[in-house]
C-alpha cells in the first residue's frame, strides 16, 4: 500500500519532470530514473516505470506542441527511423559483451560529458556562429537525419542518456531550426523511441503501473505549464536555456562515469 506522503512525493516529481520536458524537452530520464531509485524502487523497475510515464507525458506534449505549432513531425520520424537499428545493435553488442560493457559505458559517459559541457558553453558564449556551421531546414536529408538518430539511438545504449538531450544538443548547435520548433520536435522523437522502449519493459514485466500512474497526474500539468511558457519565451533566452540544460546534463553524465569509475 503506497503511503499518502510517497503519492505526494511522486506527483510533484511528475510535476517537475513534465515541466521541464515542455519547457526544453530535457531532463526526464536524468531526474526520474534516479529518484525513483532513492525512493526505493528497484533499478529495473524503475526504469521501465520511467520510460512508460516519459512515453504517456511526451505524447501529451506533442499534442500541445501541434497545437502551438511549434514542431516538425517529418524530422522526428526519420530521426527515429535511424534510431531503431542503433537500438537493435547497442543491445546485441550489450549482449555479447557483457564482461566489459562497463568499461565501455564509462568511456562513452566520459567522453559524451565533457564534450556537452564544452559545447554547452561554447555555444552559450557564442552568439555569431559562422553560417557554414549552420545547416538550413533544406539541407537537412532524410540520410542526415538518420545517421544523427542512428548515432544518438547507439550512444543511448550504451550511456542510459536521454535522447533529449543529445537531439536538442544536434539541432541546436549544428541547424537553423528555431529553438522553440527544437523542443516540439524533440518531444515527439522522445515519444517515440520511450515508447518502443516502455513496450519491451511491459513484456518483461518490469513496470510499475501504479507509480506510473502518479507520475503522470503530476507530469500532465507541469507539461502544459511548460509548453506555454515555452511559446512565450524569445528565442534567444530559450537558446540560453537550453544550453545551460545541456550544460547540466553533461556535468551529470560526467559525474555518474566518474562515480562508476
């Protein structure tokens, strides 16, 4: 029986999560995963539980994100076609190697870190980037976009990074796409892939659907807080913001290779 006290606590995490998950399209799987491990839930569990709530909340915010417009579907299918494959591979090398997937988690985490935190800075900082580093709406291929899905499905593998993060970090850094169109695009990606991952915990029975449940109540009102306050905000403060969630992201993932070490 779940204590009133723990029901508070997971809808107000769901609260914070959907929230930032509407504002910047970030931060989900770094918060929730983690907690819900304090709180005492098994690691796998928790997990699974993470990627069904981050699934049901990201479909909401697509479909405020569609109302908004602020969003590019087409983008966020073929970055998802690319994704599948590296997902399908990432697991199979897991599988064959599981004697040394740790040291190459902690390489991958290490070397990922501190090259957002780099970025993230250098970006923040920056504010005339050379036009040739930029990639307009135009030039952005079907193949581009799959290999940057396919790169992004493949590290996630083997980091248990958020796809958010290194998608907002792609499309930030390296196309002319308005920030507040990155962050739609980025949610319904986001969808997508936890979904497909969500479907392969509920086979293995390692979701809790009842903590879900809580999370979600809570997600579902910090998300249209967050899409709206999103569409409000200029574009440059938004850019900001999201290289400072970058920012964070990577200092976490550095922290968490650090700690494995």
């Amino acid at each position: 029986m779940i204590s009133l006290l723990f029901i508070i606590i997971l809808i107000s995490l769901g609260f914070l999560v959907g929230f930032l998950i509407g504002l910047t399209g970030m931060g989900g799987g770094a918060i929730t995963t983690p907690t819900l491990i304090f709180l005492g839930i098994s690691p796998i569990t928790a997990v699974g539980t993470d990627l069904l709530f981050s699934a049901i909340t990201k479909f909401f915010g697509f479909l405020l994100f569609v109302s908004k417009k602020n969003i590019d579907i087409p983008i966020s299918l073929k970055l998802f076609v690319g994704s599948l494959p590296a997902v399908i591979i990432g697991s199979y090398i897991i599988y064959l190697s599981k004697l040394y997937v740790f040291d190459i988690n902690y390489y991958i985490s290490y070397a990922l870190g501190l090259i957002l935190i780099v970025s993230a800075i250098i970006t923040f900082l920056n504010k005339n980037r050379p036009n040739n580093m930029i990639l307009k709406r135009s030039n952005l291929s079907i193949w581009k976009l799959m290999i940057i899905g396919f790169v992004v499905g493949f590290l996630v593998q083997f980091t248990s990074v958020g796809s958010g993060t290194l998608i907002v970090f792609f499309l930030l850094n390296f196309t002319s796409l308005s920030p507040h169109i990155i962050v739609g695009t980025n949610v319904f990606y986001g969808f997508l892939l936890t979904l497909t991952s969500a479907g392969t915990h509920y086979l293995l029975g390692t979701i809790d659907f009842q903590i879900a449940f809580y999370l979600t109540s809570g997600a579902l009102l910090g998300i249209y807080f967050g899409v709206n306050i999103n569409s409000k905000i200029p574009k440059h403060y938004l850019k900001k913001t999201l290289s400072i969630m970058i920012l964070i992201m990577g200092f976490l993932i550095l922290v968490k290779a650090i700690i494995s070490l």
